[in-house]
C-alpha cells in the first residue's frame, strides 16, 4: 500500500504583512519585496463609507501578504525602506 503524500502545515497560511491606503507606498513595497525575492500576493478590500472618516476618506485599502514561512524575510524587506514610506504602513505582528 503506498502512503499518501504529506504536505507541509503551512501551505495556504497566508498572513497578512502590511496594510496601506496609498497607491505609491503599495507600488514601492511590492517593488522591494521583488527585489528580495519574498514571495507575496497583493489584494485591495473596499473600506465602508461609515469607516472612511477613520483612513482619511481613502476609498480603498491595499493589503499585501506572505506565507508564513517568508513573513520574517518581508518584514527585515520592509524595515529597510524610507522612514517617510515605512510610516504610512500598518503593519502586522504575528
């Protein structure tokens, strides 16, 4: 009888790396996290028309994640970034 394959506890374990409202910040992340070679995927949610007040009447939210194995190497990616850049994101601890 043969086993089935096992796959790693990880797989489809995105965790959210960053959040952000602003276009060029989302577009400069994903630029650097390139350039480290950090795998991530890029999605953006609609924020509520109640809640806009909260972000500033931003209409969007950019939400940039990584598997859980690679969140260490995004987050050493992102804290080398500008201090005026790296400001503007929310980052998430895990």
């Amino acid at each position: 009888m043969k086993k089935k394959p096992t796959f790693s506890r990880h797989i489809n374990q995105d965790v959210v790396v960053c959040r952000t409202t602003n276009v060029v910040i989302s577009n400069r992340v994903s630029r650097i996290l390139l350039e480290r070679s950090v795998p991530f995927s890029k999605g953006w949610k609609r924020i509520p028309l109640i809640k806009r007040h909260l972000y500033k009447g931003a209409h969007k939210m950019y939400v940039i994640s990584t598997n859980r194995t690679q969140y260490g190497n995004a987050r050493r990616a992102l804290f080398d970034m500008d201090e005026t850049d790296y400001a503007r994101l929310l980052i998430n601890m895990i």
